[in-house]
C-alpha cells in the first residue's frame, strides 16, 4: 500500500474571518449615520415648519398675554429757569407737565381660560383660548412727598387709569374701568411702558372729587384671545392672582410660585393661585415720569399641547444608531453560528429598511396620531426584513427569532419614548438586558475563524 501524504488544511483568508465581517459591519454601521442624520434634519425642518405656521396663526388669532396694570396716572407741573448765561441772570420761569406714576394698593384677578377649538392651517392644528379676566382693588392716595413735587403742582383734575398688555388686537370685549361706582371709558393710548407691551387709558378724572377717604375702588373686566400664555406682574402692593382652566397640560412659570395648597391639576383642568407682597418683589409703588420695565416679574401658566408628535419623532430618530446596531449584531450572530454567509450588500439592505422606519413614521405622523404612525411604520420594517431574511437565510427559524427581537425592539423604544421621569432608568436596565443576551450568544462563536 502507497504512504498517502496529508495535505495541510487551508487556512481561511483575513477577509473571511468574522473579525473582518463585523470589521465591514460596523463600518456600515457608521456609513448609516449619514441617511439617519438626513432623517433628523428632515424631521427638525419639519418641526420648524409647524413653529413658523403656528406664529402665523398666533398673530391673526392672539399671542400670549401679559398683563401689567392698572396704574394710576397723575401729571403735575415742573418748573424749570431760561437762564441768561452771559449775564448769569433768570431771564423767565417755565412749567411743563409731567406724570407720576402710582401702583394699586391692591390687586385681585380672577381668570377663566377656556380651550378654543383648533384652528388648522395646511397640516398643522394650533390650539387657542379664549380667556375672561375680572380684576379689582384699590388706589390709596397718591404720596407725592416721596418724589419730592409739590402739592400746588399737581393736577388732580386729570387724573386717568393706564392698563398695559400685550395682544391688543385680541381684546374682544368693550372696555370701561368703574372707579368708586363710577364709569369711564378706556381707550388705545400712545404711551409705551416697553416694546412688548400696547397701553389702554381712561378718560380723565378728578381724583379729590370721585375718592372716598383718600381711596378709590376699581373693578373691570376683559375678554380675550390667545395662545400660548397668561402672565402677570404682581404691581400691587397685596396681588391675589387665580386661574381656572379646562387645559390639562399646564406648566406654571415666572418668577414666582403658585400656593401649592390651593394648586390643582387633573385631567378636567386645572386652578392655581397666587399670592404676592410687596416685600417680595424688589420695585416701588410710584415712580416719577417714567415706569420701568418689569419683564423679569412676569409670572403664571404657559398651556403646552399635551404631545409635540414631532417632539416624539426626534426622540424615536435618536435611537436610530441603537436599533441598526442591535439588528446587524443579531444578523452577525446568527451568520457566525449557523455558518450562513450574508452578504454586505444585504445588510446595506437591511440597514436602509431600519432608516425607512423613520421617514414612514413623520409623514405618517402628519395625519394620524404618533402612536398609530409608530405602529405602522415598525408593522412594515418588521415584515419587510422578516420576509427578506427567510430568503437570505433559506429557513424560518431563524427570521422568525428576526422578527420577534424587532418586535420587542421597537416596542422597548416606545415605552422609553412615552416615559418622561423614568425613561434613564428603564432604559438603562433594557440596554443591560440586553448586553447580557448578546454576552450569552455570542459565547458559542468560534473567534478564531
């Protein structure tokens, strides 16, 4: 018998190593970043489309409100010297007018703001309110000695009511101030306290005439449209602010904080109260000539549209990378244990199916609900790879194993869309969970191949 010599067996080239597929995989991996960063940018456009249609909206509705006021508004005389500087003598003595400035010593509002219905604009709603404003309270008599003028020079006769706001063009209620039962009409003034606000005046009157031992009572009303927001600036010496709404998403803002006994907040609406002092906010009662601008006291509820779906589709986009992941690691787990070659023109295949999820979702999101487009679109993905891998790998074992590890993929991604205060921890427990499967998996993979 002839001595039969034993060929050396053929080592397998780098190329065909798995330290060279999921070299190549992860390299597409990364190669995906780009189409993905499309679909977000694709998104954000989106988003800012909807900002641009709501503004457009909100300026022919009404925007947010701001209110600051009632003032009291009383002008007096200054005099002033024409000099003759040549030969250092007065040459005459001129007086002109002036106003002082006086906050209320109260100030109470009671606000109803009321969900309008949605005004649509091309694709895009825009929620609106109405909201009904009841103030009162009370001027006490102005103290001139603190500003130094005169009592001679002050006009009493002409004394007026200023109420400034924002939304001017909103106001949807005729308008009159009752000062001590008596009646006056308010009207647009030119006086500007700052350049987000418009200001409304009263007809003049005599304040010693129409005062009841040195006060004068006020109440009114206004109605308005808006959107947005309702804020104040607490310029009463005692401000007792309340607001009932049926909005069920509010958000309470400001520089100061709602009394969180009387704060209610549930699926029928909401009501919150203020109360704030003068020792706590630092400005005064009277101001001579000019007020200042207080922007930074503004205080109250900015009402938030109970889901921003495109809020949702970046959020579910920055998963993007987790999910191409997670799907090549369970293709590459299984081609390296069953022995099954996969091409990486077929995971380019799968990969841009994975990126196809996130365009079907915002254009489903544009006239559905998020939660049935995310459904939709991970319903199609799902089925289409599944399909797909039953002719990659000729068997439905393991496309069947596919399918479900999708399935519970995107399901885990919703739940951590939905969750606000817990979505660190739940995800980081899934990520987990799922770091020790791939550990248990990849423990039969023969690396040295």
């Amino acid at each position: 018998m002839e001595n039969q010599t034993q060929l050396p067996q053929q080592k397998p080239s780098f190329f065909q190593s798995n330290t060279a597929k999921m070299i190549m995989v992860g390299l597409l991996c990364l190669f995906l970043l780009i189409p993905l960063e499309l679909v977000k940018g694709l998104i954000s456009e989106r988003s800012q489309r909807k900002k641009e249609m709501t503004q457009e909206v909100n300026t022919l509705w009404g925007s947010s409100i701001k209110f600051y006021g009632p003032i009291l508004s009383v002008p007096y005389y200054e005099s002033y010297n024409v000099e003759d500087t040549k030969h250092n003598v007065t040459i005459q003595t001129k007086k002109v007018i002036k106003t002082a400035y006086f906050f209320p010593e109260t100030l109470n509002n009671s606000s109803v703001i009321k969900k309008s219905k949605p005004l649509k604009r091309g694709l895009y709603e825009n929620v609106v309110f109405t909201s009904t404003m009841d103030f009162d309270g009370s001027f006490s008599k102005p103290n001139f000695e603190k500003l130094n003028i005169a009592p001679e020079n002050i006009i009493w006769e002409k004394a007026a009511v200023i109420i400034n706001t924002t939304n001017l063009k909103s106001i949807k209620s005729d308008l009159n101030i009752s000062l001590n039962n008596t009646k006056y009409a308010i009207e647009s003034s030119n006086l500007k306290v700052s350049s987000k606000f418009g200001t409304l005046k009263s007809d003049s009157f005599n304040f010693n005439e129409i005062q009841k031992e040195g006060e004068i009572n006020f109440n009114f009303q206004m109605k308005f449209n808006g959107s947005e927001s309702v804020q104040f600036i607490p310029i009463g010496k005692t401000t007792n602010i309340k607001l009932d709404s049926d909005w069920d998403s509010p958000s309470l803002i400001g520089s100061f904080a709602a009394n969180e006994e009387n704060k209610k907040i549930d699926s029928t609406g909401f009501h919150a109260e203020w109360k704030v002092l003068e020792i706590n906010r630092p400005f005064s009662q009277q101001y001579e000539e000019q007020i200042p601008n207080l922007n930074d006291y503004l205080f109250g509820v900015k009402l938030l549209e109970t889901v921003d779906q495109y809020q949702q589709n970046e959020r579910a986009s920055k998963y993007g990378f987790l999910v191409i992941g997670l799907t090549f690691l369970v293709f590459f787990l299984i081609q390296s244990i069953s022995k099954i070659n996969i091409h990486i023109f077929q995971y380019t295949m799968i990969g841009l199916a994975l990126v196809m999820f996130y365009t079907l979702l915002i254009s489903i999101t544009e006239h559905s609900t998020f939660s049935i487009a995310y459904i939709i679109a991970a319903i199609s993905v799902i089925i289409m790879i599944t399909l797909y891998s039953i002719s990659i790998l000729k068997n439905k074992k393991f496309p069947f194993f596919i399918g479900i590890s999708l399935t519970a993929l995107y399901a885990f991604i919703f739940v951590i869309i939905q969750l606000e205060d817990y979505a660190l921890l739940v995800g980081s427990i899934g990520l987990f969970a799922i770091l020790g499967a791939v550990m248990y998996f990849s423990k039969k993979i023969d690396w040295n191949n």
